[in-house]
C-alpha cells in the first residue's frame, strides 16, 4: 500500500502527486494541516519525517522522505511506465534537474514568497509568537532561517537577487529545450516533473519576466505540453475532489 503524507498547496507534494499520476498508481490521501494547526510539526508526524515538512512516503511500513528521493523511490519500485532515461548521460542530465529543482528553484521562490505571502499571513502575530513557532522547527538550519526571516524579513536586495538566479535557470531550460523536447532528452522523466509546480507558483508569485514566453519561447512550449497531460491536473490538484 502507498500512503502520501502531503500539503494540497506543498510544491514539493506536487510533484510526487503528478508522478504518482503518471505511473497510475493508487495511493492513500493522508493530508497534513499547515497554517495554524502545523501537524507538520507535532510529535506524531515528526516520527514520521524528523525534518517537519512534507510529502513523506509510506510504502508498506517503510517511510521515504524528500520529494526528489521520493521520485526515483517510485521509479525504482514501479517501473512499468518509465520516467528515467536508459542512456547514462541523459540520466545523469536527469538527476542536474532534479538537484536544481531544489537547491535553486525551491529556494529561491522560497526567498520570495517569503515577503508576497507568508509574511502577510502572520502579520496579525507578535514577534515572540513568531519566534516561539520558529524555535518549534526540529531542524537547525531550517530554525536558524526562519527565525531571521520573522525577525528581519527579507530584503529587497535577496528577493532581487532570487528572482536574478530563477531568471538564470530558465536560461539554461530555454538553451536545453531548444535542443531536446524534454529537459533530460527525448522522453518526459523525472526531471520535467521535478521543476513543474515550480513554474506554477512563478504564476502565483506574479514574476511577469519569468513566464514571459516570448522571451523564452521553448520554455513556453515546454510549459503548453506539461500542462496537457492529464497528470497535470491531478497533481496539481487543490483538493482530492479537483482531481480530474
């Protein structure tokens, strides 16, 4: 049995839904309720995934946590409908996006929703209510982040800079798409549906230049395609009910 514990609105939830959805796998629905209520972070689910966020994955008792992992977990253990090259380089090319699915796009539209919607959200808090939610983070880095941010805020200079190095990837996507329909070659793997729901919050966070498609036309071609496969619309989903 597949269980996912994941947020309806979690970009990184999103992508394993869509490849759950591709591999037309059947999957318990165990929602975890942010905002207020923060089950991500009560004891029950921390024994679950130590870090506090999602998705996590169970499989049969066995828990798999981090979205990316999580992707080539599926893959290994359900191959039938394959979304992982065979040829070893286009695998490696896969595993680049998947490394910047993270390590550039989540952090950076991190850094800028940061001002655009979470601060919004906890305006009506206090500085020591805030400081007492970022204290409850398990993680030391995560802690660390989130204490600055309610105490600081982010600055023009880092969000300017967030959407810069953002720019810069769709850079790279709009060089590689011109050359291949998919980012790691000739089929739709891993890495397309690692960097999806990112575009989609692009939309959210109104970033005009990033998904102006005259300026990177494959880029846009790319996104038109994505958005007509029927996992789309599943894993994107806001609700089990809006599923398809």
């Amino acid at each position: 049995m597949l269980a996912l514990y994941h947020m309806w609105t979690s970009t990184c939830s999103k992508k394993v839904r869509i490849c759950l959805a591709e591999k037309g796998l059947d999957w318990e629905n165990r929602v975890i309720k942010g905002g207020s209520a923060r089950e991500n972070l009560a004891p029950w689910y921390l024994k679950i995934n130590p870090n506090g966020v999602v998705p996590s994955l169970d499989h049969d008792g066995r828990i798999i946590i981090e979205s990316c992992v999580i992707l080539e977990y599926l893959e290994d253990v359900f191959p039938d409908v394959p979304l992982r090259p065979e040829d070893p380089a286009a695998r490696a090319a896969m595993r680049v996006w998947l490394d910047k699915s993270e390590s550039v796009v989540h952090k950076n539209i991190n850094i800028i929703s940061h001002n655009r919607f979470m601060a919004a959200r906890m305006a009506d808090l206090s500085l020591e209510q805030k400081m007492k939610m970022a204290e409850s983070y398990p993680k030391l880095e995560l802690r660390f982040e989130r204490v600055r941010r309610y105490r600081d805020g982010v600055s023009a200079d880092e969000e300017a800079l967030a959407e810069a190095l953002l720019a810069e990837l769709l850079d790279e996507m709009e060089e590689t798409l011109s050359a291949s329909p998919w980012l790691a070659g000739d089929m739709f793997t891993l890495a397309d549906i690692a960097i999806t729901p990112f575009l989609e919050r692009f939309e959210v966070n109104g970033l005009d230049a990033l998904i102006d498609w005259a300026a990177r036309p494959a880029v846009g071609d790319w996104w038109r395609r994505i958005g007509a496969r029927p996992s789309f619309e599943v894993g994107m989903a806001l609700d089990m009910a809006n599923a398809g």
